[in-house]
C-alpha cells in the first residue's frame, strides 16, 4: 500500500471514531434526560443528526 492511501484510511477511521463517540455520548444524554419513551425514541433520532444541529447552532452564533 502506498503512503497516500494508507493516510486517507487512518483519517477516515479517525472521524469515524469522533462521530461514534459523539453519537454515543447524545444518546446517552438524551436518554438519561428523556421524561417518557417517546423523547427517549426523538433524543435516539437526534443524536444521528447531532451534527448538523452543531453546525447550525455555530452558524447562528456567528450571524451567517
């Protein structure tokens, strides 16, 4: 294998790696804080996505 490649696996299962432990450390939130089994189902749906909700929430802060 050569160095090019060998670089793009390691980076790819490196932002794998954040984003898994991002999506647990949501769902874990979420369900700890849910009041009944439909928000822990909506919290369980909102930590896939809990990246998009960073990048909009950053970018309404900074006014764009």
């Amino acid at each position: 294998m050569d160095k090019k490649s060998d670089c793009k696996s390691r980076g790819a299962s490196v932002s794998d790696a954040v984003y898994g432990l991002g999506f647990l450390g949501a769902v874990i939130y979420y369900l700890a804080n849910a009041t009944s089994i439909w928000m822990g189902l909506i919290g369980i749906i909102k930590a896939i996505f809990w990246p998009a909700f960073v990048v909009y929430g950053l970018l309404k802060f900074l006014g764009l």
